[in-house]
C-alpha cells in the first residue's frame, strides 16, 4: 500500500525528530486514519516505534531491515534487482543459493537479522548478535564469462570498504587479503565467496558479513574485532551501509565483467597494508613465510618466500595469513 511505504519513508527520512499525525498525512497526501493504519501495519512487521504525547512519533534505530528502505534510490541495474530480508535464517548464503535453484535470480540480495549458522571461511563460524549488524548474500549468475573466483573476492572486500566510507565518511578502510575489511586494525568485516555448480548452472553466491551495531562475542572470535558504530558512533544505519556497498559492487562486478582488472588491483592495492611486508600464509597445510609482494587479481597473493621461491597463493585455499611474520 503505498501510504504505508510513504509513511514508513518519512519517518526514515528524519533519524532524530518526531512526526506528528498531522505532520505524517500532509506530507503522505493521506487522511489521519490512514497514517495510523499505516503506523499499525508497520508495527505488526516488526518496525518498533517510540509515541509521545506530545512530539508524535518517530522510528527506534537501528531501523528493521526493509526491503523497501533499501531499494528505494538506489540507482544499480543489476545488483539489488530484487531484496529480500527474513528475520533469523539458517544462512542467507544458503537462502540466496536455494533461490538461485529456483530461477534466474542474478542481483537478488538476501539478508537476515540473525543467522543460526552464518559461516566464515575456512569452516569458521561467523557469529552476529541478532538485529545489529549486516549479514547480506548477493547472487551474481550473469556475467558474460565464469567470474574469477579471486578477483570476485577482491572486488567484493573492496566494495565493502569503499561501501562503509560513502555511508559513513572517510575513515580509511583497510584491506587485508584475502578478504577482510580492517579499521584501525580491527575486524569490521569479512567476506565468503562461494561458487555454486550443478550440471550447467552455476552461479555465484557474495556472502557479506559487517559489524555494524556490535562485534562478536569476546573469546568467540580469533581476530581482533570491531564495529562501525565504535567509530562513527550509534548513528551508523545499517540500511545506508547495505545501499553504499551494494553500489560499489555493481561498479567492482563490471569491473570484473569488463576484464579492467588493472583498476581493481590498483584500488585493492591502495587500500592493503600488507604489501612489501613479512607474512606467514598456511595454504593447503603448507606454512608460507615471506614479503608480501602484490596482490593479484587472477592468481592471489604473490609471495616471496624466506627460501627463495616466489609463490601465488589463491585466496580460496590461505587457511591462515599473519602479519607480520
Ligand atoms: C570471513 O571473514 O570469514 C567471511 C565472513 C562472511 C560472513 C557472511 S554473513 C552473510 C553470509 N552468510 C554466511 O553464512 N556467511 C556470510
């Protein structure tokens, strides 16, 4: 219905003040009785609000996920085609890989408040306190050749990174390889790409895990975590995080799509402290130790190793990357 939309708009629209009815139905184009529908439509999907006699009404923040809030504007072609969000599922990796069974489904973006088992890579577990933070899949299938599964990798931290600063101000996000999003050397986001093959149809699935609201619980993470809102402080709206980075995807996947990989490199390398450094890399159960030489598009890592060998280490199988050695 569309004066629920509005009104759902309006009040996003005005993170801090209070709507009065009148106020919501001049500026919805719609009678009192229906802004206090809406109100209760918007309630009964889960949107809480705090009333007061006096000032109206306004959202609680962080604001429910919604579909609408997140489409709305947001100027991609592909990416976002289609949002769904749910409220607690298994793993929105898994939920996107299912819809993607069902039918052509290139862009769609699902995301969950909660996950039962959301995963890391390497079979890790990757744990999110319910409602607080970005827990997102985006389903990619049409892309004029197979994407490389390492520069998709890449492509997508570096969207999460770019993602953060459009919607949070500059704060120089860095990138660790293979995929993590670092501020100030914490954890504040990871990226899983996994490819999805059955007979002819493949696609693949860009799992995207940021800490807005909260980090994970101490002792459950190995890595030194962290979340927007300890650094931009408790306006950070995930909402805005999701529309920034799902922007600067569908720029990075036409990059790729494109074969520019020159401009992802450069953009990756630019933001990566590790390069010229020394780090240990475990891939495939062997220990790597060396100066981190570039990173690579196609192959990986590129390492020179302490023995003298120069290795490319593929992003998919380094269990392990410390740095410094
Ligand atoms: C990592 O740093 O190890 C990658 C973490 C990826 C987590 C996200 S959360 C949304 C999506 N669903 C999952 O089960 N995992 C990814």
């Amino acid at each position: 219905m569309e004066h629920v939309r509005k009104v759902l708009e309006l009040l996003y629209d005005r993170p801090a003040g209070f709507f009065s009815t009148d106020e919501l139905a001049r500026a919805a184009a719609c009678s009192r009785g229906q802004v206090a529908e809406a109100l209760q439509q918007l309630r009964q999907t889960g949107h809480a609000m705090e009333i007061s006699p006096t000032e109206g009404v306004r959202l609680i923040r962080p604001v429910r996920l919604d579909p609408h809030l997140i489409e709305r504007r947001l100027g991609t072609s592909r990416i976002g085609r289609s949002v769904i969000c749910f409220e607690e599922v298994a793993s929105t990796n898994d939920v996107a890989a299912e819809a993607g069974w069902q039918e052509s489904a290139d862009g769609l973006v699902v995301l969950a408040e909660w996950q039962r088992s959301g995963r890391g890579r390497q079979g890790r577990q990757w744990l999110s306190p319910a409602g607080e933070n970005v827990l997102m899949s985006v389903l990619l299938e049409a892309s004029p050749r197979p994407l490389p599964h390492e520069a998709i990798t890449i492509a997508a931290g570096l969207a999460v990174a770019e993602g953060i600063e459009t919607a949070c101000g500059p704060m120089g996000c860095e990138l660790k390889w293979p995929n993590d999003v670092l501020i100030e050397h914490g954890k504040v986001a990871g990226v899983l790409v996994e490819l999805r093959r059955r007979e002819e149809r493949r696609f693949v699935i860009v799992g995207i895990g940021i800490n807005v609201g909260a980090s994970p619980p101490i002792g459950e993470v190995d890595a030194r975590a962290t979340h927007l809102a300890a650094h931009f402080g408790d306006m950070v709206e995930r909402i805005e995080v999701i529309r920034g980075v799902l922007r600067k995807l569908e720029k990075w996947v036409s990059v790729v799509d494109g074969g520019e990989l020159d401009s992802l490199h450069d953009a990756w390398v630019s933001r990566c402290g590790m390069i010229n450094q020394r780090v240990t890399v475990i891939s495939d159960g062997v220990r790597h130790i060396g100066r981190a030489l570039d990173v690579n598009p196609l192959v990986g890592l590129v390492l020179s190793c302490d023995d003298g060998r120069c290795v490319h280490i593929p992003a998919e199988r380094a269990s392990l990357v410390v740095s410094p050695a």
